[in-house]
C-alpha cells in the first residue's frame, strides 16, 4: 500500500468513523429530512420498483448480485480481483449486523416523510447500502481506478447509476435517510480501496 493510499484508507475510517458517532446520536443528519422530502417529491419511484430494488439485497438474490460481480469482474479484470469481491461482500454485510443495533438509530417515521409498511430494525448503517457498495460499489470502484476501456468507464456509469437508484428506492418507501445510504456506501469504498489488489492502484 503507498503512502497515499494508506493516507486516504485513513481518513476514511476516521470519516466512517465520525459518522458512526453522529448516527448514534442523532436520530438523523442535518439535511435528511429535507433531502428525502425533495426526494419523495421530485424522484418518485414506483412502489413496486422500490420494492422490486430492495428485494435484490436481501437473502437469497444478494448472493446473486455477489455471483453477477465475481463473474463481471473475472472476465473484465481477472480471477484475483473477483475473488477479492467474496470477503469484501461478508465483511461489509456482518459489519452491518454488528453495528446496526450499537448505533440503534431509528427509522424514519411516517410523521415525517412518507413511509410503506413496518421496516424492521435501525437505520444505520445500511444493510442495503452495504450489500450495494460490494456489489455495484465494488464495480465502480474498480472501473474508476482502471478505467483503461470504454467498456470499464460504462461499468462504473452503469454502477452509480445503481447506487443512485438504491438511494432513490430506499428513501421513497420511508426506510432509511439519505445519509445511511450515502455512509454505507463509504464504509464500502473505505474496505474496497484498503484491501489488495486495489490499495496498489487507488
């Protein structure tokens, strides 16, 4: 790992870090309820798209996404940077077990912004969030920092794109704020760059 890199990975987990303390004391970021307000107003989402989107990251069609990126990856860039995607992917999903009920931040309420349902559980960090950040996070990350093709740049365009759409599914059906989905990706991209064979190149 360079010097750079390690100086980023550092600031990262420090920013993460930050973040983690804030959710656990705030039951949401300054901005959020603005923001999923313009959110549900401006980009409305299809309850059963946002459904539809949500369902991908829960068991067993996140094993699909994560089978989708190791294939992606293994024919774009080789069989080590799709093996590396396997523990990321864990790795970020037990970090979500473990830290959501430390924090224990608290859903969105129907009182507040729009909200489809009971969802279960806290809101930070974001499972979803996580399980997308090794999965289409993984890809943009890598396209990002190889972007030698035309074909790895529109990887990394068609991955934000689902990161963005998450984001949009998550807080149109009221289950999270924008800044869960937005410091889980960031906890991804922390892992992502500070594990080989990435650390090299970020």
């Amino acid at each position: 790992m360079t010097v750079r890199t390690r100086a980023l990975v550092i600031t990262l987990i420090v920013i993460d870090a930050m973040l983690a303390f804030g959710a656990s004391r705030m039951p949401w970021f300054p901005g959020d309820l603005e923001i999923a307000r313009a959110i549900q107003h401006f980009v409305p989402m299809p309850i059963q798209s946002a459904q539809f989107i949500t369902a991908s990251a829960n068991k067993p069609w996140c094993f699909v996404l994560l089978a989708a990126t190791v294939a992606v990856v293994w024919a774009m860039y080789g069989w080590r940077e799709a093996m590396a995607a396997v523990p990321i992917f864990f790795a970020l999903w037990l970090l979500g077990i473990w830290l959501s009920p430390l924090i224990a931040q608290p859903r969105p309420t129907a009182d507040m912004i729009n909200v489809v349902g009971h969802p279960k559980g806290y809101a930070f960090p974001s499972i979803f969030g996580l399980i997308y950040g090794a999965t289409f996070g993984y890809l943009g990350v890598l396209a990002l920092v190889r972007p030698r093709t035309t074909a790895r740049v529109a990887v990394a365009i068609v991955a934000l794109l689902f990161l963005l759409e998450g984001i949009d599914a998550r807080v149109v059906l009221g289950a999270h704020w924008p800044s869960d989905l937005l410091a889980s990706y960031l906890f991804a991209v922390t892992l992502i760059i500070a594990v080989p064979p990435f650390a090299k190149d970020a």
